[in-house]
C-alpha cells in the first residue's frame, strides 16, 4: 500500500484536502499535459495545475475506484460511476478551453464503458478473469448434458406457455452460475502466482456455462417476443 507521505499526487483538483472523489493507485505516474508534473494514472485532474487530465489505460475496477471482485456492490458502483461523470461533465469545463473540455468528455466516455463492462455479470468476469491471468474456457456443449437437454426442449417448444416454463429453468441456472462465480474468483484470486494459472480454471469452467446459458435465454426471450408482438 502506497504511503500518504510519499505516494502519488492525489488526483483532485488543488484545494481539495480529500484528493478529490477518484484516489490514486500504484504504477507509473503520468507528466500533465498543461504543467507536465506527475499525476497518478487514474486522477482525473492534476493535482497541480487542476487541469482535466485524459483517459489512462486502466481496468474498468480501477478506473471506478472499485476493488477488483467478482461480486462488487451494484449500487457502489452506480454511486462511483454517477459521482465521476458529474464531476466530469462537459460543460463544467467551458471557460478551460476545448483541450480540457475534450478530455473530460473522452473522460466521461472512459467511465461510461467501464460500468457498462462491470454492470454486466458476464463482461465482468471476463474482465476480472484477464487480470488474474486467467483464460476463458472453451464452452463445448457437448459435456453438459444439463444445457443440451434444454436446448433440446428450447427446439421443440412451440407455446409461449413452455418458453416460459424453459425461460424460467434458465433463470434459475444463470443466478446460481453468478452466485457460484463469486467463490470461485475469490479462491482463483487467492491462489493466483504466475506459477500457478489453473487456479482460474474453475472460473473460467462456470463463465462458459453461465454464456451458454443466457444465449439459450436470448433466444428464447426473441421467440417469445416474435409470437407475442401483435401484427400490424
């Protein structure tokens, strides 16, 4: 953990004690383009100058001040996204010119793909999964017998009474693939050395499930819409 005396700068503007609503992390510090001193990869201005700083290369945890987790707190993270695109709002920057106004806006887009990443179960696991190292599995049905069987009703369901009854046996197997992810990451994250990369296996195992899973509930959700949409 970085040293409040010797860290890197905090990543709020001058005059704010607290270091503003986005801290800082460890790795290399980053010359400002307006002053050129060092600011921290996910500050948003520099501490110095307060000049609105561009997009660092970061993580989507990172770059919403989250720690990196399978199973975040959904209502922190629309908190952490809401508070940074407030203070990065455009318009907040008119009279600093168009190169700040840029960077806040290029800002705002950052933050904005990050949450739609970390929103999502899937796309956030694949992200937590190339952090620790890990690579995603191959996702052969074949060796589920379980998904094929749904498949197999999914083909031959021609009722929305058993799209529903199908749509709900799916539901019910994407919570529980969510529900185990969050274990499974933790003991991957706990076993992760660089000598040691099959600790994700077993993430990477129930995230090919869980993406089968909730393509067999796309299609059904299409093909219940297609049978309920009225014709014009």
């Amino acid at each position: 953990m970085t040293s409040s005396k010797s860290g890197p700068p905090k990543s709020g503007p001058p005059g704010n004690s607290s270091g503003g609503i986005s801290g800082t992390i460890a790795g290399d510090l980053e010359p400002c383009g307006i002053c050129g001193r060092s600011v921290a990869p996910r500050a948003l201005f520099c501490h110095a100058c307060g000049a609105v700083q561009p997009p660092r290369p970061l993580d989507p945890f990172t770059r919403l001040g989250l720690e990196r987790r399978f199973d975040i707190d959904l209502e922190q993270l629309s908190k952490q996204h809401a508070g940074f695109t407030r203070a990065m709002a455009p318009e907040r920057f008119a009279a600093r010119g168009p190169r700040q106004q840029a960077n806040a806006k290029a800002q705002v887009e950052a933050l904005r793909d990050a949450y739609e990443v970390l929103r999502d179960p899937i796309r956030r696991a694949h992200a937590l999964l190339e952090l620790i190292g890990g690579t995603p599995a191959d996702g052969d049905e074949d060796g589920d017998e379980e998904i094929a069987d749904l498949a197999a009703r999914l083909a031959r369901a021609n009722d929305v009474l058993e799209l529903d009854r199908i749509g709900l046996d799916l539901n019910q197997r994407v919570e529980a693939c969510i529900k185990y992810l969050a274990p499974a990451f933790r003991k991957a994250q706990a076993a992760s050395t660089p000598d040691s990369p099959p600790a994700a296996d077993g993430a990477s195992r129930i995230l090919a499930r869980l993406e089968r899973l909730e393509a067999l509930a796309a299609e059904v959700r299409d093909r219940r819409a297609a049978r309920t949409t009225p014709r014009r």
